[in-house]
C-alpha cells in the first residue's frame, strides 16, 4: 500500500476527528493522528490484514520551541512483509517551567522496541508516555536536571561535584 491508500484505510476507519492532518512535503510524508487515540490507530496499523506494520523502526521526539508552545513525537512503521512505510506524527503543547510534562499515550504494549524509545525521548525531551511499564531516564543519571534537547535547556554547571557544563569558545 501507498501513503494515500494507507490514508484512505485510516479515514474510513476513523474519521477526521482522528487523521487531522498530513504532511506531505517532507521526505517522507506523515499523518497527523489526535494525541488521545493513537494507540487504538496504531493497533490497527499493526493488526490489519492489509498494513501488517510489524517493525516500530523509530520514535523520535522533536522540541518546536518556546514561541510554537508545542512538541512532536514521530512514530516510523514498517511491515517486513509488504515492504512499506508510514511515518505517525502527534502534537502536544510545550510546557512551561513548574507545569506538568506533556503526556502521549505509550504504545509498547503495541511494540516492544517503544518501551526504550520512549524512555530515550522522556529522558532527552521532557514528554511523559502515560501507561508506559517503566518510566524512567534510561542515557542520563536518575537525579539529573532538565531535559538536554529542549531548546530552552540550561546545562547543570556542576553534577556531584563535577563542572559539567561546556565553555562556548
């Protein structure tokens, strides 16, 4: 299957309160799936006779800045048996310093491989994976500070003792 006939078999199944958008400028397209309902599309993704996406190649979590107030989070499928791809995109707003972190429903009961590439993006970004089975940092130290992608992060200077910061020449 193609993009538009992956997009057709989402729109028939759940509508546009679901499937809110696509991006089909980029390299390679993605549809834009309402945050709350991502698991159910991506188990039918993962279920259906004719998508079969088997292989969760990649999440990746990207910080739109201050002045955009929102995050992403990027899901790459792949079926191994019919050769094809899709990229899911879902949007959350940004949070602000002492506001909760910005929450997406986890899919590692979906895929396996989501359980670390959600705690890598939670470690690096700042996004919560609600119902995830083992939220915690997994690249950084437990008690670190901040989350070191966001574009507004401030480096710790010292770490038990240890400057850590980098000097900009």
């Amino acid at each position: 299957m193609n993009f538009a006939e992956i997009k057709t078999l989402l729109l028939e199944k759940f509508g546009n309160e679901v499937i809110t958008g696509e991006d089909t400028k980029s390299l390679q397209p993605s549809l834009l799936i309402a945050t709350d309902k991502l698991p159910e599309v991506c188990q039918f993704l993962q279920t259906c006779e004719k998508t079969y996406f088997d292989f969760l190649s990649c999440i990746t979590g990207i910080d739109n800045g201050i002045e955009k107030g929102t995050m992403e989070v990027l899901y790459h499928l792949y079926s191994i048996p019919y050769h094809h791809h899709l990229v899911l995109r879902v949007v959350v707003e940004r949070n602000k310093a002492n506001e909760p972190l910005p929450k997406v429903p986890s899919v590692s009961h979906i895929w396996a491989a989501a359980n670390w590439h959600e705690r890598e993006t939670y470690d690096l970004l700042g996004i919560e994976f609600s119902n995830h089975p083992d939220l915690r940092r997994i690249l950084l130290p437990a008690d670190w500070q901040g989350y070191p992608l966001r574009k507004d992060y401030v480096p710790q200077e010292i770490y038990h003792g240890i400057e850590v910061q980098y000097k900009k020449k």
